[in-house]
C-alpha cells in the first residue's frame, strides 16, 4: 500500500473531516481514503441529476423526504 503526506491542509478542511468521520464511525483516514477512492473511480458524466441530489441530500446527510405519489394530472387533451 502507498502512503501520501498532505501538507498545507486547512484547519478548516481537518475539522470538517474529522466531524464527517466521526458521523460515519470511521477514522479520519480511512474517511479521506474513502473520499479520494470515489473521487478517483468516478467516471465522467456517470452521475444523473437524481443520484447528485440523493448524494447531498439524502439519509446519509441527514434529509428524509417522503415522496408523493405519481398521478396523472389531468387528462391530456383531445384534437379531434
């Protein structure tokens, strides 16, 4: 396994980590290894709006939002 050194890290950014980490039960590394695995692994244009919203707000950042059920509007209109 490789190891890296990140120098210059906002106290800021740390604490942020830490407290991400913390909610997650992980430790801070295993978070930011986490982080930059799935930085690195995504490709390109592979995330649609619906995971993008489910990934800043859904459970795991706290929000549960009970979705109303589709219905059909009104009926759609006739041109004959």
């Amino acid at each position: 396994m490789a190891s890296i050194t990140i120098r210059n890290l906002d106290e800021d950014v740390k604490t942020l980590l830490r407290v991400r980490a913390a909610e997650n039960s992980h430790s801070m590394e295993e978070e930011a290894r986490l982080i930059l695995r799935e930085a690195v692994s995504k490709k390109k244009g592979s995330q649609n709006l619906a995971d993008v919203a489910e990934f800043y707000f859904g459970p795991k950042n706290g929000v549960d939002l009970k979705l109303p059920t589709r219905e059909v509007g009104r009926e759609p209109p006739c041109f004959e």
